[in-house]
C-alpha cells in the first residue's frame, strides 16, 4: 500500500505539469492517437503562438473570436434631419393647441372636450391641477376667473406657435444646407443662360427659399423671348426650369411720320423715326430688332406709325392678317419655288407681295386669301411651263375675281 501511495504521489505531479502546458498535451494526446482505415485524419494543430493570432496579448485564450466590426451606416443628410425635427415640432404644438381649444370648450359649453368620459376627467383635472389655487375664491368669481385661466392659456399657445413659425422661417432662410447648388434649365435656344438666370433672379449660394416659383416664373415672362415657363423647386438646394422661346415669323416697319405738319406735341410717336419690330407666330410685337436677333424674316411694310400707334383695333388687325397670310402661302406650295419676301400694307387697306428671286409684284387686296393664292399658284405654275417672268400680278378684281392682270418682264 506504501508503495501505491508513493507511486501515485509521483505520477500526480507529472499529470498536472502535463495539465500546466496545454500544448504539450495536446501534441501528446495527438500522438497518441491511432487512426485506422477508413477513419477520417485527425485535424492539423497549428504551433503558432496566439500572440501572433490575436494582437500582441499573449495571455488572451486561444479560442477566444474576434468580432467583426460593422460598418458605420450613413446617417440622413442635414437637410433631412432638420424637416423630421420641424415635422416633429409642428406636430407636438397641434397637438397641444388642439387640447387647450378642445379643453376650453368643454368648459365653455359643460359638454365633454373628448371622445370618452375618462378622456374628459384627466384633462378637467389636468386644467384644475393647473389653475391651482387662483380658482378658490368667491362661488360667483370661479367661472370668471377658469374661463380668464382658459383664454390666456390659449393665448399664450398661440404666440408660442407663432414664435415656432417664426424661428423656423428664419432657420429656412438662412441654413447653408438649403443653399442654392444647382439650377437646371431646358428649352435654351437663343436666350444665353447667364441671362436667363439674371432675368430670374437665381444664382448659386442663394436660399432655396429666398425666390418662390411663382416669383421666378413671373420674372421670366418679362423677358421678351420666353413665352411660357415652368418653375419647380426640389428641395433641399435645386430648381429646375422649363421655357418655352418666342418663335419670330416676320419683322414690321413701322415708318416715322412722313410730313412735318402731322409731328405734333400732342403725338409724341410721331417724333420717333421709322424701327423694326420682331413678330411672334401670335401675332404680338414683342421686341424692338437689335444685333443678335434674325433678320432673314419676311418684311411687313406700309405701317404708318401715327396711325399704328393710335388706333389699337388697326394694330392688332394688321398684324393677325398679316400672320396669316403668311401661313396660308406657306401651306399653298408657293414658297418653296416663290419664297415670300414683303407683305405690304396698301393705302385701301389692302396687301401686296413682293415674292420669288425677282421680287414679283403680286397685288392681293383684302381678305380673304385663299382662293387669290390658288389662282396666283396656277398663274406662276404656266410662267415656269412657258419660261418666262412676271413683272407683276394683279389678283385684287373684285368685280371679277376670275380676272388675272400679269404683266411679263
């Protein structure tokens, strides 16, 4: 028995040193290990010490995982920040406002303020709890002074609303997050982009807030060239606009006074001498010709400016036949083999056409015109059969419209 005791006392200290060193008795255990056929391989053992594993702590367990860290999510924008917190705002103060009104009432009329009999007690209480000892008092003095409790604490909501409104505009307004970054424009053609934007009342930095679209599409439609328009503002920080340019079909003259006896001071056009107007596919005047606007347009003559600029009647006529008529000897073939070069007004109030390379004469008369430009297609459809040239012709017969005058060059 001393023996086995001694014999155990000397194996103990071996097993626990073997205990002490985790690697050495894991290379044992593996050594030892007997692997037959058919039976899967024991796991390779790394050697590598675990400072080398997991950072510089030697100490650390061998089998202790290192987590993964998780990537940051980006958080909202500024700009989408600041509207949850003013929604949040607005909507807490409706919410107040309507119980105090909602309150009120129910005092006033001594009906239920809310959906419930509970609902109206914790908020009768809520309001006595408040008033607090101001309505103890005289019996005949207790609704006077609740309802005077009442009106000031609606008041007071009030003006708290409009100060929220009023340091939320002023935040709106001056935030570099809603400073202008970009503003897209469509329809450009013969207005520059600078000059657009200036007309607007846009530029890059400016508060998104500082132009409604209504403001800016009004501006626009000053400018002479932009017809229509269509404004939107894309928060946080964009605009977009759409316009839609003039399109000019003709230039008018309108001819200065021709004597010196019709110059008066009562008729300060006369004193103007003779310009040249751009005229839209409407029938407007909407600019005076300058150095950058087309020239190679049909010419509208025989305007007296006296007469032009008193009788409006008279201005918006000539103008409307005219445009037509130019439509009209558009859509009759003519123009391709006879562009139309000058519509003229006569003295009768009748036109004339100067067409073709030769400037033709064609008188017309009054309108209507379409029948006049079939006949004067068929008249100028036999001279290029026959290769000759017209000095003029005269469609303006009304006894008898069947009648041509042309006279050969």
């Amino acid at each position: 028995m001393a023996r086995d005791s001694d014999a155990g006392a000397r194996v103990k200290p071996r097993r626990a040193s073997a205990a002490l060193d985790p690697n050495r008795s894991t290379m044992r255990r593996v050594s030892n290990r007997r692997v037959g056929r058919g039976s899967v391989p024991p796991p390779r053992v790394s050697l590598t010490p675990r400072s080398s594993l997991v950072g510089d702590d030697a100490s650390a367990p061998r089998n202790r995982r290192v987590p993964r860290q998780k990537r940051a999510q980006p958080g909202p924008k500024l700009a989408t920040r600041v509207w949850l917190w003013l929604v949040a705002l607005v909507h807490g103060g409706a919410q107040l406002l309507s119980t105090r009104a909602l309150a009120l009432r129910a005092r006033l009329r001594g009906a239920p303020a809310l959906p419930g009999a509970e609902a109206s007690a914790s908020t009768d209480e809520e309001i006595r709890a408040a008033e607090g000892e101001a309505a103890q008092g005289p019996v005949g003095a207790r609704p006077h002074t609740s309802r005077l409790m009442q009106v000031i604490t609606v008041c007071l909501a009030m003006a708290g609303v409009w100060g929220l409104a009023r340091f939320v505009q002023r935040h709106l307004t001056t935030a570099p997050a809603f400073a202008i970054d970009a503003i897209d424009v469509k329809g450009l053609a013969r207005v520059d982009r600078a000059e657009l934007l200036s007309a607007a009342g846009l530029e890059l930095g400016l508060n998104v807030f500082a132009r409604s679209p209504e403001d800016v599409r009004a501006r626009l439609l000053r400018h002479p060239w932009i017809l229509s328009a269509k404004v939107e503002r894309k928060l946080p920080s964009r605009f977009a606009i759409t316009i839609q340019e003039r399109a000019p079909v003709a230039l008018l003259v309108v001819e200065a006074c021709s004597t010196t006896t019709a110059k008066s001071d009562d008729d300060p056009a006369c004193d103007e001498a003779s310009s040249l107007y751009l005229v839209s596919a409407d029938a407007k005047l909407f600019k005076r010709l300058s150095g950058k606007d087309p020239v190679d347009l049909p010419v509208i003559t025989g305007v007296a400016r006296q007469r032009f600029a008193s009788d409006p009647d008279l201005q918006r006529r000539i103008l409307v036949e005219a445009v037509l008529l130019m439509h009209a000897y558009r859509n009759s073939g003519l123009w391709q083999q006879n562009p139309l070069g000058e519509i003229h007004l006569e003295a009768n109030d009748g036109y004339s056409l100067y067409v073709g390379e030769d400037l033709t004469y064609v008188r017309l008369g009054a309108a209507p015109f379409d029948q006049k430009l079939l006949r004067m297609k068929k008249v100028f459809e036999r001279l290029e059969r026959e290769h000759a040239r017209a000095e003029y012709v005269y469609l303006d017969n009304e006894q008898r419209p069947d009648r041509v005058a042309v006279k050969l060059r």
